[in-house]
C-alpha cells in the first residue's frame, strides 16, 4: 500500500465494517426519538483558558498499540477527574482498536460531553452518532467531498449534534470556513502520509478567524507544546496517545494544561 492511500484504505474498511451492523434507515430514525439528551461540546470547550479533550486511543496506524485499555469507562474517569473537558472515544475498529461498546460505556459513565471519533463518511453514521449519544462528531475534511462535508454537517446540526471539522491544510480550512464550522481541529498529521509537523499548527491557526474555536490535534505531549498552539490561537488541544501511556493520566493532564 502506498502512503498515499493509508486514508484511502481506512475509509474502505470503515465502510465494510458499516455493512456488517447496518439496519434499515427507518428502524434509525425510530431509534432518534430515544437518543439521549446532548450535554453540548461547544459549550464545554468554550470556558476560560485552554480546554482539554482526552481521547481514549488503544491503537493508530502510525505507531501501532499504544496501550492495553480493558475498561474504558475507568480511563474517561479518570480524565473527568483530570478536568478534561471532552472525553473523545475512538469507534473505527480495525486501525485504532474502537469500538461503538466503548463510546456507549464511556457516555453512561462520565458527565462530560463525548466525541466520536471516526472516519463518518456517510449520512448513517451521522445518525447512528446522534443515536448513540454523541455530542461531538468528527468531520474530516480529506476524507468527504464538497457536497459531503456541507450535507453531513448540516444534518449534524440539525440533529444538535456540534461538529469538529479537521483539516490539514489551507485549503481545507477554507472549505471548513465555507461551511460555517464553529469548531475546527487542525491536525498536524497528514492523513494520508501519516507524517507529523508542527509547522501546520504555525501554518494554520493564525489564520483562522478570532470567530472559530480552534482546536491542535496530534503530535502535542509536553506542556511547552500546548503553550505554544495556546499562542497560535487555539482554545483546545486533542490528546490520546501521551495520556494513555502516561499511566496517571491526572497528573498528566495537569502537567499538560500547567494546573
């Protein structure tokens, strides 16, 4: 496989993964009326000073296992106890080792807002992310089309679900601003090349409106580096793999955030 197509091949095995659990789209608009009340992401990220979400991440395509999470409800614990702000559960299975399980463990046992993190790259996961209590979902700019990007974010929230949408580059920031994103993550890991730069943080964020909540992803695990995208603009920074390995990730979080 080419590095090119590492987020072509993640996307392919998201949507088979997809056909094994899908039910008829009447049968998820039913489930709708039940889903849980939404305990609002943006809000939560939009406090004073920099905000935390902590992501439970057992695996990634770049570096392998990460760490053995057998209970993913006691690690969103101990983030909620850390005083993150966003609990983030991965979801997609076979690349970063989620599970939908851990999304509906975590949410039953924290009061944070949750985010799902995964490659949504059609109008059921969309629906099935509101079902399963998602406040926040994750919209990736490299992974959808023009009229994807515009049409899953409106259902989003409609559905009042809010909606980190990432980017990677310029080019997408533009199309992330097109759209009205109140909420964007730029990350500086090039999915496609699973190469890591710190340079698209300086690239990016400054260029970002005072108006968009700013998010840093990837690549970020010392309290210098959050310091630093904190000065670039961003008003939250997205962590997994340095919290999972730390083996206290409350002490973690407060060395991060300079608590």
């Amino acid at each position: 496989m080419s590095e090119s197509n590492v987020l072509t091949s993640i996307v392919e095995g998201v949507l088979e993964d997809l056909e094994k659990r899908r039910i008829p789209i009447s049968k998820l608009n039913e489930q709708l009326k039940s889903a849980p009340d939404l305990r609002g992401a943006y809000k939560s990220l939009s406090k004073p000073g920099m905000r935390l979400i902590a992501e439970i991440k057992r695996s990634s395509p770049s570096k392998g296992a990460l760490a053995e999470i057998d209970d993913a409800k006691s690690l969103a614990s101990k983030y909620q106890e850390g005083g993150a702000d966003v609990i983030s559960v991965l979801t997609e299975e076979r690349r970063f080792k989620g599970s939908i399980s851990d999304l509906i463990d975590v949410r039953n046992s924290i009061e944070l807002p949750v985010l799902r993190k995964d490659f949504i790259v059609t109008e059921y996961q969309v629906l099935e992310s509101r079902v399963l209590g998602a406040d926040l979902i994750l919209l990736i700019v490299a992974a959808l089309t023009d009229s994807q990007l515009k049409d899953f974010y409106q259902l989003s929230t409609e559905l009042g679900m809010d909606v980190l949408v990432e980017v990677h580059d310029l080019d997408e920031a533009e199309k992330a601003l097109n759209i009205g994103s109140k909420i964007i993550g730029v990350n500086s890991r090039n999915l496609k090349t699973l190469e890591v730069s710190e340079k698209t943080f300086e690239l990016i964020l400054p260029q970002l409106p005072e108006s968009v909540l700013k998010v840093a992803e990837s690549g970020i695990s010392t309290g210098e580096q959050v310091a630093k995208v904190q000065s670039l603009g961003a008003k939250a920074v997205l962590i997994g793999e340095s919290l999972v390995k730390s083996g206290n990730p409350v002490h973690t979080i407060n060395q991060l955030l300079n608590r």
